[in-house]
C-alpha cells in the first residue's frame, strides 16, 4: 500500500480521537486521573482588512491518553 500524508492525517486524527474518548470514559475512574487530565489549547486568530475581516476560534484539547492514541496511529501507519 502506498502511503501518503493523507492516510497519515487519518491515522492521526482517528488516534487522537480514540485517545479522548477514552479518556472520557475513564474520567470517573481516580487511580488512571493523570492519564485523563485535559490540558486546552487556543488558538483564535483574526484581522480587520478594511474590505473583509474573519475571526477564527480553534480549541485543542489533549490528555496523556490523546497523546498516547497518536503515537499508536504513528506507529500503525509505520507499519503498513
């Protein structure tokens, strides 16, 4: 199979993604809570251009079990 930045990016994303909602689900659970604390990341950028302006708003939101679902798709995507 031929990789491509593409497949990596899903990987990626759908790593991260099982990652969090792991983490979501153990949240209740005290003994794993440093592997579900979230840390927030923000990112808003905006401009004023006279003609147009925007105003973008991103949040990222990672926990050591997100981190932990990424190196796996890293290391899933490798594998192909």
């Amino acid at each position: 199979m031929k990789k491509n930045f593409g497949v990596l990016l899903l990987f990626l994303l759908l790593g991260w993604m099982a990652g969090a909602w792991i983490a979501k689900a153990l949240q209740p659970v005290k003994a794993v809570a440093f592997l579900t604390k979230v840390t927030t990341i923000r990112w808003s950028p905006q401009a004023d251009l006279d003609i147009f302006s925007y105003d973008l708003s991103f949040q990222f939101q990672m926990s050591l079990l997100s981190l932990i679902g990424i190196i796996a798709a890293v290391w899933l995507y490798r594998r192909l």
